[in-house]
C-alpha cells in the first residue's frame, strides 16, 4: 500500500521546496518515491535544477519527478463534458473561443492533475506518492470538489439522465439545441467515479495525510489555520506541520535579532494555532535552494534521521458533527490538565483557555453566528457546544433537516 502525501500552504512559503526535499529524503532511504504537482504554474524543475516532462521523470535513484500535461488530463476527464458546453454556449451566441474557455470548470485544471494520485496508486510502481498542490484556497476547492460531486452523482445525475432520454427526442424536433448525449454522460460518470476513488484515497488516515508549510508570518499562519480547518472538516488527515524559513541560531546582530525575536513569538503562534499536531522545522539557508544537494540539506534539516513518510499523527485533531440537537466541535488537547474552560470568539477565531494552555482556532462557517452552549472535557477532548436557535437546514449536510435542540 503507497503512502501518500499532499504538501500545500500559502504562496511562496515554500511547498515546493519542501516537497522535493521529502521526496529525496525517502528516495534516499530505498522507497521508490514519486514527486509531482498539480499546480498549473509548475516550479518542481527549478527545484530540481533539471528538466521534467509530463510523464514521470527519474532524477536520481529510487525518485521519479513529474510535471504533469494538463491540456492532455482535461481532454481525459474533462473533453466531452467540455466539447458540448462549448457547443451550447456557442449556441446561445457567446463567441466559438470565449465558449471553449467558459467550459472549463474553474479549478479543473489542477482537479484534473490530482487524479493522476489514482492512476501512480492503481499502477502500484511507487512506495511513497508526494504531492506539490496548488497554493491552499486552490487546495481547498479541489479537495472539497469530490465529496460535492459524489452528492450530485448519487442524488441528482440519474434522474437528469433519465430525464434527458426522454425528453431529447422531443427537443431535437422542435429547437436545434445541443443536448447532452449518453457519451457526455459516460464521461461524466467516470470524472466522478475518479473523483470518489480519489476521495476514499485520501481520506484514508491509515495512507494520506496533508502537510502544511508556513512561514513564521501573522499572515501565513492565519491561512493556514483556515485550511487547517477546512481540511479537518472535509475528512482529510493533517499529519505534521513544517515551519519554514527559521533564521538561524547564530545571526545574533541587530538586525537580526528582532527578526528573530518576531519569529519566535510567531512560532509561539504556530504551536498555538495547530497543537497537537507536530510541528517540524526548516531553517533559512544562506543559498538557495535548488539541485539535489541543496534539497537533501533541506531534508535532513526537517527529518534528521526519521523516516518521512511515516505518519506523524494519527486520527482528526478537531472535529464538527451534530449530536443531541446541537454543533459539536471536538479538540483534541492531549496532556491538558482539567480546569476552568474559557472561550472567546473574535470574529470567525475562537480562542480557547484550558488551564494553563491556549488554543487560537478558525471556526468553520457552519458555525458562525451561532450561541455558544458551553464546553467540556471528555478524556483528552474538549467538546464545545453550538446552539442554532434559528430553522431551517443542517448547516454540515444542506438538504438535511435539523433535530429539535435542547439546551444544556
């Protein structure tokens, strides 16, 4: 079975780097290992310092570089679904180029890049499967894209198909409308097939995981706990934090010392923001990193000795379901004493008080706006309540009615 990790974080943080490195680092240790991105603007070669083409390409022994064609995967997943909403649109009058670039989904590009993960997976060649993504709101979209369109296919695409079988006939004799035929269906239902293979891949805990790469910088961190977040409530397993670009302990000079002293609380911030999920560090070297050399410093540097493609956390470090009538929201915080539990919500952040230990957070919007009912510790997980006084939907599963609520 392939280990498989996605390396994502804000633009320039420096995933790509990290996600070499790691590859190396594993190659280096005997696993067949394969790196590639789904980033349009790919920057794997630059790293590498080497050329890489669209089908995997070996850059030393045991790794295997890709940057993948994306023209090729959307005339795969994409060509037929595309070629008829060109065709309609063409129909309706928008120009025969601006239809052929309207009929591309936002997105698909690198949706179509991250199945390549089936395909590495299915063919069974490689131990370790590594992932450059698209920085983390493209990241964000793609891996929400499969439990979506898994909805649609189960609840609403058998009944437009056969919807359509009937009433194409009549249509095609009364307006010259192009309509979708069984071959824009079957192309259809395989994208979506890939996508729940993909889905069950890697919301897999036992096989994938996501590792976030920041900087010690307010902005950077604020992101990545949106993502963090976001990627707790999808299903997808965050396994290792790596903090990136850490001054080193010798530049001790004005200059540099309040630059480290800015990072350091920054750093506080991180452990704060994703406890308990380990958080690894990669020091800012005094050249750049590109080439084999460079990248196994930076590999050594993060992992040491360890193997980096063994899970560095097990299990979701925060939950949201519906229990009871109410929104849940599980924290796991190990090894913290029991004692007052204090929240306060500053906008979309929660900041929670237990004991001694501190924990900053982004709330999923599902939870915004809502009465907070309370908390408590179960074992080693702080379950806070969330109260939605109002009807309507549940806000986790839109088409879902809710329970009746109880209070506390």
């Amino acid at each position: 079975m392939a280990r498989i990790i996605l390396y994502t974080g804000k633009g320039g943080v420096g995933k790509t780097t990290t996600a070499a490195a790691t590859a190396l680092r594993c190659a280096d240790l005997g696993m067949r290992t394969i790196v590639f991105s789904t980033d349009v603007a790919h920057s794997l070669a630059d790293s590498f310092d080497s050329p890489i083409g669209p089908e995997p390409t070996e850059m030393s022994p045991n790794l295997w570089a890709q940057e993948t064609d994306v023209y090729y995967n959307l005339d795969k997943y994409w060509g037929t679904v595309r070629d008829w909403i060109a065709a309609l649109m063409s129909w309706r009058g928008v120009d025969e180029v601006v239809a052929e670039e309207i009929a591309i989904i936002p997105g698909m590009e690198e949706l179509a890049n991250l199945l390549w993960i089936n395909k590495h997976y299915s063919e069974g060649r490689y131990d370790v499967i590594i992932v450059d993504c698209a920085p983390t709101g493209e990241t964000l979209q793609l891996l929400s894209f499969p439990e979506t369109a898994r909805w649609w296919m189960e609840k609403l695409f058998p009944i437009q198909r056969r919807a359509a079988r009937i009433v194409q006939p009549v249509l095609q004799r009364l307006v010259d409308i192009p309509l979708p035929d069984e071959k824009v269906y079957d192309s259809a239902e395989e994208l979506f097939q890939q996508l729940s293979q993909m889905y069950r891949l890697l919301s897999d805990e036992k096989m994938s995981s996501v590792r976030l790469v920041v900087n010690a910088e307010k902005m950077v961190i604020k992101e990545a706990q949106r993502a963090f977040t976001y990627f707790n409530l999808y299903g997808y397993t965050t396994d290792a934090v790596i903090c990136n670009r850490l001054l080193p302990d010798h530049l001790t000079d004005g200059y540099f010392a309040a630059w480290k002293e800015t990072q350091a609380n920054y750093y506080k911030m991180v452990e704060e923001a994703f406890s308990p999920i380990p958080i690894l560090k990669a020091p800012l070297f005094q050249r750049e990193v590109v080439g084999l050399d460079m990248l196994r410093q930076v590999g050594n540097a993060v992992f040491g000795q360890d193997d980096p493609s063994r899970l560095y956390f097990v299990g979701k470090a925060q939950s949201v379901h519906r229990e009871d009538g109410k929104y849940v929201l599980s924290l796991r915080l190990p090894f913290s004493e029991k004692g007052d539990i204090s929240l306060l919500q500053v906008g979309e952040e929660l900041i929670v008080h237990v004991g001694r230990h501190k924990r900053t957070m982004v709330l999923p919007r599902a939870l915004l706006g809502l009465e907070q009912g309370g908390a408590e510790m179960q074992g080693d997980t702080l379950k806070i309540y969330f109260i939605d006084n109002g009807e309507g939907e549940d806000r986790l599963h839109p088409g879902k009615k809710k329970l009746s609520h109880h209070k506390n």
